[in-house]
C-alpha cells in the first residue's frame, strides 16, 4: 500500500522508495547508541512498461556509465 512507503528520489517512471518512518519504528524501534537500518527499493518498472524503443536505452545504460 502507498501509505507505507515514501518516495524519496525519481518520478512516476522510476525511483527510490523507503518504508515510512512511523512504519520502521512500529517494526523495529530503535535503542539509544545503535544503528537503525532503512529499508529502500528501487522501482524501474514504468521504465519498460511503455514502447519497446523506450526500453532500448538499458542496453546502453553500461556505456553511459562507464562514459
């Protein structure tokens, strides 16, 4: 459900999704002096859910990094 997860970086196309913050301290709270671990997902399915020509730009996703 979208109520649990925030976005926090992308668009409606792709982009990073952590958990809610009400949602991590209900599951896990945190101590005083430890560390707290996030939980984050990257979505890429609006990516290759449309035209097959707008796919094609991950066979050159290695070279545009490398460059």
């Amino acid at each position: 459900p979208k109520e649990f997860v925030d976005q926090v970086a992308g668009d409606g196309d792709a982009g990073f999704f952590r958990r809610a913050a009400w949602v991590d301290r209900a599951a896990d709270p945190p101590e005083e002096g430890q560390w707290w671990r996030r939980m984050e997902a990257y979505s890429w399915g609006g990516l290759t859910s449309r035209r097959a020509s707008r796919a094609v730009w991950l066979l050159f996703l290695p070279f545009s990094l490398v460059n």
